[in-house]
C-alpha cells in the first residue's frame, strides 16, 4: 500500500499435519493442498540483521522452482511474507520480480497478497499462517483478499509487473483446462533467513 508505514503485530498458533500423498490417499485423510518443495537460503552477512536482502530472497525462490521443476508462471497466488514497512516490501517485491520476470514477460498474471492485512505479524507463526492460508485458497478455489489497499506503492509499478494486488475475493479458475492451481509462499526472518514453498 502507498500508506504502508510499519508492522502491525498480531499472535497466533498455527498448526499443520504433514503427512506423504500415498500414505494420506491410503488412510483417506481430507487433503488440502500437497506441498511440492521448498527452497531455503540464509543472508546472515548482510549489512544488518533488520536489512532484507532481494538477492537473498530471490536465491530461495529459485532453489524452490529448480527443486520442483516449475515455472514460476505456472503460480496464480503467491502468499507474500508482506510485513508492511517500506523496506521490507520493497526488497520482497523486488526479490520476487525478479524470478517472475525471468519466467514470462507478461503483466499480472499472478494474484499478490499476505494474510499480515489481517492478522497482523505473528512472528514466529508467520509461516505457517501463510502456509494455512494458501492452502485454504486451493481447497476452496479462491483468490483471498488482502485488506488495507487503496493504492499500491507507486514505486513497485505493479501494473508493469507480474503480480495483481488482489484486494477482493474471487473465484480461482485455472490457467488452462489442465493446469494444476499452484500457490507460492515466501516466510522470510530476521537475519535473513528465507524460505519460500510450493
């Protein structure tokens, strides 16, 4: 948001079963989404432990789309880690479009948000809120909300992007009669440790 000035911290818990697909098909469990991989990477030297680092955050997107073998086009949510202070966003954003825009040239094709607007930042439950979040949106096949935006920063140019801020809920059609919903979701902490899902 063009208003965003800080972090607004929330609490929660959240919990996750993880179980394998087989094991979870066998015992007939409900099944919300599959998580596909992971990249992970550390930027414990950088200038302070505040300071987000793109390049660092950008180093675990990739891993997490070579791991997985994926494009980053073939994502219609990207769960942000979204912290609300200028810095952060900034770095996020241009962490993020860096990857997308190697995959594709084409503008907004991935819906943007973060379940911060909501909850505030949980801290240490960050991740896994964001993980509940994105995994929701795919059973149910909706694009979520993310509140508080009148206007995005008009320094990210998010028209010229790949990402749409979604601040309303919508329906989640596929990109294709055979393409897979997929979501992405960035977790980043301090001193640089970074981790996004698939």
């Amino acid at each position: 948001s063009d208003k965003a000035d800080g972090t607004l911290l929330g609490e929660g818990l959240g919990m996750l079963v993880l179980k394998r697909l087989s094991d979870a098909e066998r015992d007939g469990d409900r099944i919300y989404a599959v998580l596909h991989g992971m990249g992970t990477g550390s930027d414990g030297r950088a200038k302070s432990i505040y300071a987000p680092l793109p390049q660092g955050q950008a180093r675990a997107l990739q891993r997490a789309y070579d791991e997985v073998g994926w494009s980053p086009r073939s994502i219609g949510l990207v769960e942000a880690h979204g912290t609300g202070t200028k810095a952060g966003d900034q770095a996020e954003f241009e962490g993020l479009s860096s990857v997308y825009r190697r995959a594709s040239t084409d503008k907004q094709w991935a819906a943007l948000g973060s379940v911060k607007s909501q909850i505030g930042h949980t801290k240490s439950t960050a991740g896994a809120a964001g993980l509940i979040k994105a995994a929701l949106s795919l059973h149910h096949k909706v694009l979520p909300p993310t509140l508080k935006i009148d206007r995005p920063h008009p320094d990210l140019h998010i028209e010229d992007s790949p990402f749409v801020l979604n601040t309303e809920t919508r329906p989640w059609f596929p990109a294709g009669a055979d393409a897979p919903r997929r979501a992405a979701v960035s977790s980043f902490g301090f001193g640089g440790t970074n981790f996004h899902a698939l």
